[in-house]
C-alpha cells in the first residue's frame, strides 16, 4: 500500500542520512520506526465482561470462607 507523509525539513534530512548511512532506501527507514512505533499496540479484546454477573463485590468477597460466586447465566 502506497501513502504520502509530509515531513519536517530537518527530519526528513535525518531520515536520508540514516538510510543513506544503511545503504538502504527512505521508505525501508520509515517503515522499521512506524514498526517499532505500533509493535506494542494489540487488538482491543471485545469479550471481556461477555458474562458480566452485574454483582461488583465478587474480587472483594472472593477470599472470605465459604463463598462461592453464583452462576452468572
């Protein structure tokens, strides 16, 4: 896929002279930072709280003797 990304003058000096320095292209430069910039953005999980109980004191009373959480269906 094919984009156009408008930079600042000194950066995009930086960004020739890192490749330049690589012995590789602008884009090969450009594409390993957005890489390492997104690498730790993970998916948002959609299932959490599918079978929410709608009871809040669940984590509370969890270690007191004898409980045991109801069903939630």
């Amino acid at each position: 896929m094919k984009t156009t990304v408008v930079l600042p003058e000194d950066l995009h000096e930086r960004v020739k002279r890192a490749a330049a320095a690589r012995r590789e292209s602008m884009g090969a430069v450009i594409r390993r930072a957005i890489e390492k910039e997104v690498s730790d953005i993970r998916p948002r999980l959609t299932c959490i709280g599918i079978g929410d109980s709608g009871r809040t004191d669940i984590s509370a009373r969890i270690g007191e003797e004898g409980f045991e959480p109801e069903p939630w269906r």
